[in-house]
C-alpha cells in the first residue's frame, strides 16, 4: 500500500465507520543541515520524516489522530481513535470540513514553481563547501573578524498530500536551501555579531554563499565602537530585516480568531485608515517560488492573494474555516498545520509591497535620526498594540550612517507608529515568508541613556 493509498484508506474508512466527514493529511520531509568551524564540519544533520492525521467530524464533533507509522493492519485502530475522540468532545457548530465553495477553483493553470530537482539531488558536499565558502569570505572582510558564532547551510524538500471521505485530494512537492552566517568581530573593547543569511526555493535564485559571508561582516565590523544616545523622539529608519519584523507585529492583530474573541487591536478598524496611502501589506499564497507559498493551504482550500492592508485602509483579517464559521466570513485560505497538529491560521508571503524612493533617499532628509539593524524582543503586544523592543543600529546625521548605536529601546503603540509610516523604500527582497523594504518612521521614542 503507498502512502496515498494508506491515506485514502484512512478517511474512507472513517466514513464507513461513521464519521460525517473525515480527513487525511500526510506529509514526507527530508532535510539536510551542515554547520563548520575553521573549516571543519562541526555538525552534519540528516533526517527523514513522515506522517498521517486524520481529521474526522461527527455530530459537529471533532476528533482527531495522528501517526507515523503507515502499517495498513493499524487502520482500524487509528480511525477508532478519531472517533472514540470525537464522542467525547463537545459539539460546535464552527467544526467542518470545508465548503464545497472553498474547495472549488483547484485546477489553476499557472505554475507556483516550488520543487527544484536541483536542491532535492544535491549532495551533502555542496552544503559543507558552501559553509566553508561563506565563513571564509566573513573572515576575508577584515582582520577584527576573528570567529564566527555559527555559519552554515541546509536544503530540504517536502512532499504534502490530503484527502477527504468526499472524494477531494491534492498534493504538492516544494524544496528550499539556505546559507547563513554570523562573524563576531573584535577591537579588543568590544564584541560585535552580525548576521546574514538566504533562503530560497531554487538553487539558481541563491545568493553566492560568499557574498553571504561579507555581508554578515560587514554588518559585524561596523557596530565595533557602538555607545549609548539620550533618549529624544527622532525619526526611526528600519532596515528590511528590521522593517520585515515590524510588519510582521500585525500577523497576530489581523488574525481573525484574535479578531473574534476580540483580542486584538484592530478589532473594530476594518475598512478604517490605519496607515498611509504608501502602505499597502498583501498576505500572498501564490506568489511563484515564495517560501510561503503553497496550492492549497492546510485544509486543502486554494490558497490566495490577500490585500490585509490596501492604500493605508484595512481591507482583511486572516481566516482558517473554523473561524471563519465562528465570525460569518469566509476562510482566505490561511489554515496553517503539520500531520500532527489540526489547522490553525497562519501566514502565506506576508509583505509590505515596495514603495520608490530609494534606502539613501529615505536617509537623505535627516538631520538626526536612528537606523534600526538589530532588535530584541517579542515586538508588538496583537492585544493592545504597545511596542517596545531593545535596538542596535546606526546614527543618522545630515543624511549619513554616521556612528554605531547599541542598547537602546524603541517604543510606542504599533497603531500610531504605522501611522508614522513617511517613506517606505523600493529595496522589498524575500528571504523568507514576512518581508519588507526599508521603512521611514517619522518620529518615534528612542530610549538610551
């Protein structure tokens, strides 16, 4: 029995046995990761996974069960788990599978581009040179990088199947590879670490491993001599690691189930302004080659594109079909889940779209100011929209990265900094599924000495 039969097997039966509605959702992983230290491999990982849960509704009743163990003899035992599950749970009308409405449009024409044969067949040597090809350009960058914290690369590539006990069933193959680097660098006063890192589905789209290194050097080199600034209210530039982050705060406030129970700040702001007109965020599933892209999501609906914010003005929440049931919307195809879990929403390739100006354009008006390259923190708080994070970064002066700042907070309400939004930049680069350009604060508390 392949693995599709046994998974068909599962929900079918399920149905026989009683269950109104039944699910199975299987998953294939296999991944590889490498870390080296002076040249020499310090960690070599590699793993196999794979997996079965089996959704069954019964009553408005959910129960649920999972495996990773495909032995046909079991079937019956895990079907009579999920339901044996199910009889004990409290019925809710939200429980359900997804609509035949939601679950129509699968046989799109364009293709998503997620599986390159190229990373799913590349030897593990290719991850412990690329290491080795990095570390050595962070180390090339300048003598003051005497170590690295960690550097390294991995792939993967994943195979997702589901069906239901109605005859609907989809599959999707993906593959990812990435490098990373983090360089501490040294005057004898001062330790410094930078980062950097690249994540992408194809090989060919891969920035050089090389490349990766000196970035992350560079980034190391110069924070060496980082102070202290007064606390003043200046403009606020993020970089687009930083940028991405801070868009990222609004995943928990547009999440419909917060939305729902009313924990959330933007509950009562759909289809009020909350930005400017320069900011628009799109939570996009079927962005081609996108790390958070998918054909259908983790209830087998089709996923979609998502304006959450369009021109300043809140257009969306983000709904799973429990959810959507619960607040009399519709699911935008955002259930998120592994075998061994039940959907719960998630994010696609959440974004903050490009603006025009360029990063130095966006500096060039400043007198004095602070640009954000590093933060600590969980950011903002989905309930109440206060943001408070520690930053490490760069003085702006006359329009320049003048010096290095560190241990210093950045603090103020998510919903009146968004607003603070002045200049967003056409530097947008996915490095994986939340991204954003440099972003220009016009004004916001910076705490130091």
């Amino acid at each position: 029995m392949t693995h599709e039969e046994f998974a068909r097997k599962l929900a079918q039966r399920a149905h026989k046995k009683g269950a109104d509605q039944a699910e199975a959702w299987l998953e294939s992983t296999r991944e590889s990761s490498v870390r080296v230290r002076d040249g020499e491999v310090e960690d070599l990982t590699q793993a196999t996974s794979k997996g079965v849960g089996l959704r069954v509704i019964r009553e408005r009743r959910l129960g649920f069960t999972y495996t990773s163990e495909f032995d046909p003899t079991r079937i019956d035992e895990l079907v009579d788990r999920a339901l044996a599950a199910a009889r004990i749970a409290a019925p809710d009308r939200s429980n359900g599978l997804p609509a035949s409405r939601d679950l129509a449009d699968r046989n799109r024409s364009e293709s998503l581009d997620l599986f390159d044969p190229q990373v799913a067949e590349l030897p593990g040597e290719w991850l412990v040179e690329a290491s080795r090809a990095a570390e050595k350009a962070a180390r090339g960058l300048d003598p003051r990088v005497k170590v690295l914290e960690s550097v390294g690369a991995g792939n993967g590539v994943s195979e997702v199947f589901f069906c239901t006990s109605e005859g609907v069933s989809d599959r999707f193959r993906s593959s990812s590879i990435y490098v990373w680097a983090a360089p501490v660098a040294s005057d004898g006063e001062q330790l410094q670490t930078g980062h950097w890192l690249d994540n992408k589905r194809f090989l060919s789209d891969l920035e050089a491993p090389e490349a990766i290194g000196k970035r992350a050097a560079q980034r190391a080199v110069r924070m060496l001599g980082a102070r202290k600034v007064k606390t003043c209210r200046v403009p606020v530039v993020l970089d687009p690691f930083m940028a991405a982050s801070f868009i990222g705060g609004l995943a928990g406030a547009v999440n419909g189930d917060m939305v729902f129970k009313k924990a959330s700040f933007l509950a009562d702001k759909l289809g009020k302004r909350i930005a400017p007109e320069s900011v628009t965020v799109i939570d996009d599933g079927r962005m081609a080659r996108g790390l958070g892209t998918s054909p259908f999501d983790g209830e087998g609906v089709p996923t979609r594109r998502t304006p959450v914010v369009e021109r300043g003005v809140l257009g969306a929440f983000l709904y799973d079909c429990a959810t959507a049931r619960k607040a009399r919307a519709r699911t935008t195809g955002n259930a998120a889940r592994s075998y061994a879990s039940l959907p719960g929403i998630g994010l696609n390739n959440f974004h903050l779209c490009a603006g025009t100006p360029t990063p130095q354009e966006i500096l060039a008006p400043i007198r004095q100011g602070f640009y954000v390259t590093a933060m600590l923190g969980r950011g903002a708080n989905p309930v109440t929209g206060e943001y408070s994070r520690g930053a490490n970064g760069l003085w702006i002066v006359d329009g320049e990265l003048a010096y290095p700042v560190q241990e210093v907070t950045v603090a103020g309400n998510l919903l009146e900094m968004l607003q603070t939004i002045d200049a967003v930049g056409n530097d947008l680069e996915f490095r994986g599924s939340v991204a954003a350009p440099t972003l220009r604060l016009a004004e916001a508390m910076v705490s130091g000495a």
